[in-house]
C-alpha cells in the first residue's frame, strides 16, 4: 500500500481532537467549533444557525458531528441549510472531522460543525 502525504496549504484542516475541544490549524479551540477552509471559529451549537446559514453559497455540504455518538440533526436546521442548497450529513464528531479533512484535501467546498466529544473514544 502507498501512503501519500495530504498537503493542507492554504486551507484549515482539523488537526485533532479531545475532550472538551478541537485542534484546528495548530490552535486550541474549546467547546463546539466551526470549520472552513478559511477559518475556524467557535461555534454555538446545533441552536446557532446563523453561522451555518451563512455559509451558503460558499459550501455544498456541512458535516455535523454531534459529540461522540451519532444522533439526529434537529429538523429546522436540516430543512433551513436544504432549502439554499446546502447538504448536511450527520455523524459523531471524530467522522466528521475525517471526513472533512479528506474532502477538504480534494479540494471540495466543505465545511465542519463539531460539537465535542466529552468522553474517551476507544
């Protein structure tokens, strides 16, 4: 098997994660964050629809991960991000920041909304 290395220049990947926060760009983010290409930030959890809705236009599709167990989008904010265009796919936070950061790799117009994982995964 070949291993090639995923070069990230340009773009913010997601580095790591842990309890309580997430390691994007080299920086230490506490609690839930949002990810794109350009920037990272703290985000307000499923409830902060705002930053999500924003995003329009700039992503075709927002990974949610929801902490260390997969567990429903709630339905205004799926409905809401469907209605301009935008795909959300749901799955626990860990998945969804491999996810991103392969198809962020690929050059591909994705962003991340991670609420953190509070608990060891093993």
């Amino acid at each position: 098997m070949q291993v090639t290395e995923v070069n990230f220049q340009g773009v913010v990947p997601i580095d790591g994660y842990g309890p309580g926060f997430f390691r994007v760009n080299d920086q230490v983010i506490e609690g839930a964050v949002l990810v794109t290409a350009e920037r990272a930030r703290q985000w307000g959890g499923v409830d902060d629809l705002e930053p999500l809705l924003a995003l329009a236009g700039e992503v075709d599709v927002i990974f949610l991960g929801m902490g260390a167990d997969i567990a429903h989008a709630p339905a205004e904010l799926r409905n809401q991000l469907e209605a301009l265009g935008v795909g959300v796919e749901v799955m626990n936070s860990p998945a969804a920041c491999r996810t991103y950061n392969v198809l962020l790799s690929e050059g591909r117009r994705v962003a991340a909304a991670l609420l953190p994982v509070e608990k060891v995964l093993r």
